[in-house]
C-alpha cells in the first residue's frame, strides 16, 4: 500500500476505506461524485487573481503578494502541494519584502475546491508559519470544510498515482 502514504497520521479505518474505495476501483467515481466539474483556471494571471480574491476577503491587512504562479518543478510527494516563499531584501535603507505563492501543476487539471484549499493552507503562512493550532484555526476560518477538502486532495494524489487524472 505505498499510495497510501498520503494518508499517513489518519486512522486505520480512513486507509481501509480508501483501500477497500482503490480495490473496488470505485476511488474515481466517488471524487467525481463530489467534484464533478474541474476548475477553468489555466493562466497564471487567473491564478494569481483567484488568489487575490481569497486574500482580499480574509487577509485584507497582510502583506501584498507578488506572484502566483503554476510550477512544473514542485513534486507533491517529496515537497509539497504549494510553497509560500518570503524574500527579504535590503534595497538602499530599507528592507523590502515579497512574498510569492507557487502551486503544483498538477493542480491546473484539478477540481476548484482542492485548488482552493491548497491557496487558503499557502496564505494562511502569511499570518502564521508554523502549522500549530492558530494556522489551522486561521485555515478554517477561510475555509470551513478545510479539513475535509484537505483529506479529498489527499484522495485525489493516491487517485492521479493509482489510475491517472479525474478528467
């Protein structure tokens, strides 16, 4: 069951019934169930506005974003899903901050909701850089089915390994 590492730190019973979901071939259908349409954000100008949008109505006070883009080199089984990156850099006598939101290209053929979850998790590192109790507080609070989109985008990874995309 070497898919199932996405699962890692879940019950027994959540991996049995994803098994049990792989086994019977069933996995898609239920994933397609829940998500039946993918999302049409395909430029990095759409995402970076989608993003923006989130940003605008839950972390109106943070720090602006630069950039957010599609990235081919991030590997979502030994990175991560998305990375946020902060720069600090000294131009004359100032220090100038960027911050930049990169996300797996996988995620371009995805279903909105994953891609969604995957901009709350990255922004909600603006605020908060650890993953302690105050992130995942500020995650659901921007998305309160933040848990549960979090275990289907896991489901989703073991989907596109074990038998290929949804769509």
């Amino acid at each position: 069951m070497p898919h199932l590492t996405y699962l890692n730190g879940y019950p027994e019973t959540i991996k049995q019934q994803v098994q049990q979901l792989i086994d019977t071939q069933k996995l898609a259908s239920y994933l397609q169930q829940k998500y039946p349409q993918p999302h049409n954000i395909r430029s990095e100008k759409a995402l970076y506005d989608y993003c923006m949008m989130l940003k605008n109505q839950y972390m109106r006070k943070s720090p602006p974003l630069s950039k957010v883009i599609w990235d081919r080199k991030i590997n979502a089984v030994k990175d991560a899903l998305g990375l946020h990156t902060f720069i600090s850099r000294v131009q004359g006598g100032k220090l100038k901050a960027k911050h930049e939101i990169r996300v797996d290209a996988i995620f371009k053929e995805g279903p909105e909701a994953l891609l969604r979850m995957i901009l709350v998790h990255e922004l909600a590192h603006f605020k908060e850089k650890e993953h302690n109790k105050a992130f995942y507080q500020l995650c659901c609070h921007m998305e309160p089915d933040y848990h549960q989109l979090e275990l289907d985008l896991r489901l989703y990874l073991i989907q596109l390994e074990t038998a290929g995309p949804l769509y």
